[in-house]
C-alpha cells in the first residue's frame, strides 16, 4: 500500500508514525503541492493528505487512517480498550489535531514561507529533479495560496500563538507525573500530539532530515521552546515509541 504524504507534515507523521508502530509495511509516496489536487481527487474526496491507498480502498486522513489500521492490522493497538479511556483518548485526538495542528503551521508558515529553498527541501527534497523545478517554477503562486488558506493575516497569527501557548501550557498540566496521556500505556493521543509538535520538536526519528531553520524570529519560538516540558515529552515519546527509520 502507499501513503500519499508531503513528508514534513505533521499529519503525514502522524499516519506514518502508526504504520510504523503496527509494522505495516507501505511506500511512503511524496506529491508535489499545487499538483497533488488531482492526484489525491483521483482516491478521495478532499485533496488533503496523508491518504492511505490500499488495492481495495483509500482512506482520507490520519484519524480514518488510524481507525483503518486498527480494524485491518489490529496488532500493537493505539486505541485504548477500556470504553471511557477509548472516548477520552478519541476527544483527545480530535483536539489536539486542531489546537496543536492547525496553529503550529500557521505560526511557522507565516514567516517561512518567505525561504523558497526551505520550503522547497520540505516538499520535495525527496522528489526528481525535474519535480524540484517544477516546485521552483510555481512557488510564486504555491506561496500566495498557502499564505492565503494557511496564514491568514498578521492578527490571526497572534492569536494563534495565543492559542498554541494555552495549549501546550495545558498539555503540561495534564502530563504532569505521567507517562502518557490516557492510561498507563502509549495510545493515539500520545502519538497525535507528538506528531503535531514534530514541527516543533524536529525530532531526530522523523523521516525527514530537518534543514537548519533560516528565520531568526522563528528560531526564538524554537528556542523557547527547547526545555518546555511538553517538548522535552514528545522526544521521550520519540525515543521510546518510534521505530527506527526506514
Ligand atoms: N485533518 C486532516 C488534516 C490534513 C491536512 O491539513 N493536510 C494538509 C498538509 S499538512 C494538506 O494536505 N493540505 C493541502 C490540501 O488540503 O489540499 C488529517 O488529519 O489528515
């Protein structure tokens, strides 16, 4: 099976991450943005990734990707058994997804998006040269449309990092003397806010060899970052529960 992905994100990780830890075996299949509407269009109906396509099906997003490995690989489960864990570990998901996924992206876009060459090596660093021209060729109008749906404007950014920092400063609170966050053992909660803070963390297991950050502003939320207990959490959970790469 293959799993259509951009392989920085974070929601990409997320599907990989659980393939991985099931020891599902799939080909991680990069497209190029911009393009990949009619790629992903052919299999599903948003043009989102990661999607998940299978010989009988395809499946659109991490939480349905999850819900599908856990009904056809059920082996190493992510889903708590117990049904209150179970429903608290699902809200938990669904959250995080959303207070974590979407306002990480747009504090980083919002000034990344101005480093072609960077963007450039997180979209397409493993695609043929002839794709990385491509990318080259249409970033221009890529980067007004990603600013647009991604970004926003200055203010929404502010309250994004608003949000974020409510966020994480939460997610302390409740990992406060725990391993995990639902239960004793490792679940898709665990795995969903360590993949959205793969961007945050640049952990070393991530398939992608992260390139030196080229904005200072954004290396300071980095290096504010560094010791948040949070951070310092997800690359636990990195250590721990990520097999090695490919
Ligand atoms: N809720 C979705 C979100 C996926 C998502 O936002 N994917 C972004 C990349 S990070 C994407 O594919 N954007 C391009 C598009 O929607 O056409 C999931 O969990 O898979």
């Amino acid at each position: 099976m293959k799993l259509l992905e951009f392989p920085h994100s974070h929601y990409c990780e997320k599907a990989r991450w659980a393939l991985d830890f099931k020891g599902v075996e799939f080909e991680p299949t990069t497209i190029l943005p911009g393009f990949h509407m009619w790629t992903v269009r052919r299999h599903a109906q948003a043009t989102s990734v990661p999607v998940l396509v299978t010989k009988q099906t395809a499946v659109q997003g991490s939480s349905q990707i999850i819900d599908f490995l856990e009904t056809f690989h059920p082996a190493n489960p992510l889903t708590p058994a117990d049904d209150e864990q179970r429903q608290i570990c699902l809200k938990l998901e669904a959250e995080m997804d959303t207070r974590l996924g979407g306002p990480i992206r747009q504090i980083l876009y919002h000034r990344l998006l101005a480093y072609p060459d960077f963007i450039r090596y997180c979209f397409t660093s493993t695609l043929p040269y002839y794709k990385q021209l491509v990318f080259r060729l249409s970033y221009p109008l890529l980067r007004r449309l990603m600013y647009k749906v991604y970004v926003i404007s200055d203010t929404s950014v502010i309250r994004a990092k608003s949000d974020f920092d409510q966020t994480m400063d939460e997610l302390a609170e409740q990992l406060s003397g725990r391993q995990y966050l639902v239960g004793e053992s490792f679940s898709r909660a665990d795995v969903t806010v360590s993949s959205m803070l793969s961007l945050l963390v640049l952990p070393p297991q991530h398939p992608l060899s992260w390139p030196e950050i080229p904005d200072a502003d954004i290396q300071k939320i980095y290096d504010s970052y560094k010791n948040h207990p949070v951070c310092t959490w997800v690359e636990k959970m990195y250590d721990i529960h990520r097999p090695p790469i490919r």
